[in-house]
C-alpha cells in the first residue's frame, strides 16, 4: 500500500473546513491534552480564514449573478460625467417669468 506524500494538500469544501475547524476546537477544550497550543491557534486561524474566504465566495457568486453590485467597478462611477457631450442642447430660457 503506498502512502500519500505529505506535502499533498487535499482539498475541501469551505463549509467542510469550517465545520472540522470548530469541531476540533470543541474537542481540544474539552480534552486539554488532545493538541498543542500552536495547533490550536494554527486551528483558529484556519477557521477564520476559511470563514472569510466563504463570504467572499458567496459575494463573488451573487454578484456574478447580478443580485449585487457591490463589487462591481461602476458603482461608483458618475453616467453624466459633467462634460457637455452635445447631445443636450441648452434651452433659451425667458429673462423674466411668465414671459413667451
């Protein structure tokens, strides 16, 4: 039977690495012994990580579908410009009101 290389990273589901996240965490505060420091803080860090990287794919993924334009570069962006383009002419406004 040959063995994975450790260096292999295997991937999962975000809602997956969360999930297993939290769970470890769980069982190292209840089993003191069960990691170490480092590997519980290395576990938090995972796990806010993983969390961010899931709301930003689930941004990602409702803007893509255009439920949002949070991301989207014209958001900001002004449609008049301020610049006479010419195709709005200016009126002749009377001087006075009322007047033809």
């Amino acid at each position: 039977m040959a063995l994975l290389p450790t260096t292999k990273r295997i991937m999962t589901r975000l809602k997956d690495q969360i999930r297993l996240a939290k769970k470890a965490i769980k069982e190292a505060k209840t089993n003191p012994n069960l990691y170490t420091a480092e590997e519980i803080s290395y576990m938090v860090i995972q796990l806010t990580r993983a969390k961010i990287a899931l709301k930003l794919k689930q941004q990602r993924r409702k803007q893509e579908k255009g439920f949002s334009n949070e991301f989207s570069e014209t958001h900001n962006s002004d449609s008049r410009g301020g610049e006479d383009d010419g195709i709005r002419s200016e009126g002749e406004q009377p001087e006075q009101p009322g007047e033809p």
